[in-house]
C-alpha cells in the first residue's frame, strides 16, 4: 500500500498564471531544442553505420517523442497542476514514486541536462573563444577547471539570476531565443537542401541503394546497436515535458497545455528530420577519419562531433563554423532557460508537499520558487564538473525514460481509477498508442541497461536513493505536525 503524500500547508502565496498559448509551445519546442540537433549525429551515424539508418534513428525517436506527448496531454490537461509530471505520478501510484521522479529530476534528469546543455554552449563557443578550449588552472596541486565548463557554469549562473526576477523575463528570454533558434535550423535546412547541396555527399548518400540502405538484414545484434545509437536522438528530443512542471502558470491551461504539447512536439521532430536530411546534403554519412577535409571526414569524423557546423563549413568555408556556432549558441542558451525556468516548480511542488526543504516552497517577490531555482543550479553547475557531455546524456536518458513509461502508463492507471474525472482532451489512439509507446521505451530501456550498463544502472540507482528519503521526509512531516 502506497505511503500517502500529506496534504500540503495553506499558504497565501501563489505561482501567477502568465503563461499564453505561445509561451507554452515555445518552453515545449525551445527546451527540446538544445545542443543535440548539431552534435549527435555523429555518434548515431558511427554506430548505424548509413544514411537511411540515422534517418530511421531520428524518425523512430521522433514518434516515440509525439506518442509521448500526446498521452500527457490528457494528464496535464486532467491536473494543471505545479509540478506537472510529479503530480500524475502522486496521483497514479501515490507518493513515493512521485518523489522518486522528483528526486531523480533534481539529482540527474532536469539538471543534468542543463549541463550537458551548458557544456555544449561552451563548447561551441570556443570557435568563438579559444580561452574556452583551455584549461584554466587554479589551487594547489595541479587542480585545475578547463574553459569550457567554466564558461557552462557562468551560463547557469546567470540564466538562473534572470528567472529570479520574475516569469516575465523567463518567458521573454524563451518566446526570443525559441523563435531565433527554430529559424536557424530552417536557415540550416534551406541552405543545405535548396541552396548549396553538396553533389559528392549526394552522391556518396543517395546514388545507389547499397549506399543508403546498405547491406545485409537487421539481426538481433544490429537491433540492439539501433536501440543504443537512440539515446543521442531522443536527447535531442527530450525536455517537452518540462512546460507540464509550470502547469499553474498557465492561463488556461486545460486547453493550451494538450496543444503545446502536441504543436511543440511536432514542429521540432519535423525540423530534426530535415535537419538531418540538410546535413546528408552536405556531407557523406561516413568518410575516412584521416581525410584533412570537411567533405572527406563525413558525418560520422566530424571534429568534436560539430556535425552542424562541418554541414555549413562546405557552404561558406571558415565563416560556416563560426555562423553555425553562434547559431548552437543560441540554441543551447535557450534551452537551459527553459530547462531552468521548469524544473525548479518540481522542487516547489515537493517542497509544498513537504517531503523537501520548506524553503523550496516559498515565492520571492517576483512570485518564483526562489531557493528552489538556486539549488537547482548550483547542482547543475557541480554536474558539470562530475563528467562528460556523453556520460551526462546516458544517465539523464535512461532515468528518462523509466519515469515517461510509468507516466504513460498511469494514464491507464486514471482511467480505471477514475473513469468520472473530467478530461478536456483524451489521448490520441488511445489504448494502442500509449500502449506502443510503453512497450518501446521499455525495450530501449532494456537494451541500455545490456548495452551500456556503466551509465545507465546508477541512473536507476540514484532513483531508488529516493526510497529511503521519501521515508524519512514524510516521517519526519509527521512528527512535526
């Protein structure tokens, strides 16, 4: 029997719903849109080996992300509550495996990819700043902080500072770099399939079918190296859960939220496929790794994996990579506001349910969570110093992933539950969608633990660590009442 969350204290302070239609899709589309789009590539095209097979990559992450998404929506729409995500597990399974979510959110999912985020923000703007490429030595001992994660710090620091003042300047920053962001990958689309297509990728990709496709059938073994080569795909395609965490900041959120869920989701997957087609425009999906070319190092050898900026470095030479790496800053800027703007209404709601700190529950004037903002970034900023972009990515999709299964899945839980509750929108192709959707995920989730088992089993271990903390917390809420 599931351990009740208690009741939350009364209180006059309220989150103030400021959000319209166009700021949720834009917290949707701009926190999927981060780094992955222009760098992942290259890892996915390294394990799959053709063109046809890192489209097939993008377009399965691709519907998995939107059958998600449609499913939440009759969750976000049913409790637009804060916490979004945190309340449908309270509410399906009670409230250990809401707090586990919310555990593992603080801990791993939300900031960890705000710095893997921040790091891809540093790294690209070392082409800018080569200082960034350096490290920067200090203390004693040889201890020393390279430029790049410094530089990732700084991002948090001061996109943290901004969503202190006030969800006006979130949403500002969001609404302005979501739409610069959307069209810099319709600029990279347009210029690399209309304007400048390279004819020796087009033809190392797509003259023949052995080219594309490739030879030989899928096997067991090549279907576990698919379901692994995903993680970068749907990474890229994560964080559109995130507008649901700031559902009480919505003006109406029964119906915007199912929208934005469904518009944002869609736009993005969409503009991911064609970015990807730009980038077999221009470059060959492998080359050789010891090719001096841009060209003849292909997709697969791009330096550092800057697939995007080696895509518009055939159009426009030396000029391309800088173009591109202001293009991925404000990609990566862009989303770690989102990520941050969002996630620290997860650690509100916890704290309100008071099985967190209570100074995380409370507003600062500009009515935002603001000690629950600071110490989600300050972890951020220690997770960037804790490991690698890669190593970051496969903990934070793996934990992902177990807790969008057990979401999907509790729409099935509140339907049987609760078959009265009021439901402005229903999932889409409901039962076969959701339940497609579970089936998949599980299975990735499988392949990952047997593929890259260094990664993805202490991402589970750091959500069972919440189990004995819930215990506790709630104890403790107890005594005190």
């Amino acid at each position: 029997m599931a351990t009740t969350v208690p009741e939350p204290a009364p209180s006059s302070e309220h989150l103030k719903p400021g959000l319209s239609l166009f700021d949720s899709v834009t917290l949707v589309a701009g926190s999927m849109i981060g780094s992955g789009i222009f760098i992942v590539s290259a890892d996915i095209t390294r394990q799959v080996g053709t063109p046809a097979a890192l489209l097939m990559v993008w377009l399965v992450a691709g519907v998995m992300t939107i059958a998600g998404a449609l499913a939440y929506g009759e969750l976000a729409a049913m409790m637009p509550q804060a916490g979004g995500q945190y309340v449908y597990l309270r509410e399906a399974y009670g409230g250990m495996w809401a707090f586990m979510f919310g555990w593992t959110l603080l801990l791993v999912i939300q900031t960890g990819t705000i710095a893997a985020v921040a790091v891809a923000f540093a790294r690209f703007a070392g082409l800018m700043w080569p200082v960034l490429g350096s490290n920067l030595w200090i203390g004693a001992g040889g201890a020393g902080l390279s430029g790049e994660r410094a530089g990732a710090i700084v991002v948090i620091a001061v996109l943290t500072a901004a969503n202190l003042r006030g969800l006006n300047m979130g949403k500002w920053l969001q609404n302005s770099f979501t739409t610069a962001k959307i069209l810099s990958l319709c600029l990279i689309v347009v210029v690399g399939c209309l304007i400048a297509p390279n004819p020796v990728a087009i033809r190392a990709n797509f003259h023949s079918s052995t080219a594309f496709l490739g030879s030989g059938s899928m096997s067991i073994a090549g279907a576990g190296v698919f379901g692994a080569a995903m993680v970068g795909a749907l990474f890229s395609a994560d964080a559109w859960a995130s507008v649901t965490f700031a559902a009480a900041e919505v003006r109406n959120p029964r119906r915007d939220l199912p929208l934005a869920l469904a518009f944002g989701t869609g736009v993005v997957i969409a503009l991911y496929i064609l970015t990807n087609v730009a980038y077999l425009c221009e470059l060959p999906a492998s080359g050789n790794v010891d090719a001096a070319s841009v060209v003849g190092r292909g997709i697969a050898h791009a330096s550092s994996d800057r697939v995007a900026a080696a895509a518009m470095q055939v159009v426009w030479g030396g000029a391309g990579a800088k173009i591109t790496a202001i293009l991925v800053m404000i990609s990566t800027f862009g989303c770690a506001n989102g990520l941050i703007l969002t996630g620290a209404r997860v650690i509100y709601a916890m704290s309100r349910d008071r099985v967190f700190f209570a100074a995380a529950g409370r507003l600062n004037r500009a009515s935002v969570p603001a000690v629950a903002l600071v110490m989600q970034g300050i972890w951020a900023a220690v997770l960037t110093l804790s490991g690698t972009y890669s190593e970051l990515l496969d903990y934070v999709i793996f934990a992902q992933l177990m807790f969008y299964v057990l979401t999907v899945s509790a729409v099935f839980v509140l339907r049987r539950r609760l078959p009265g509750a009021l439901r402005p929108y229903r999932a889409w192709g409901y039962p076969l969608v959701p339940a497609l959707y579970v089936v998949a995920a599980s299975a990735l989730m499988v392949d990952l633990l047997i593929l890259k088992p260094r990664f993805t089993w202490p991402g589970l271990l750091i959500a069972l660590s919440g189990v004995p903390i819930y215990y506790w917390t709630t104890a403790r809420a107890r005594a005190i009442q």
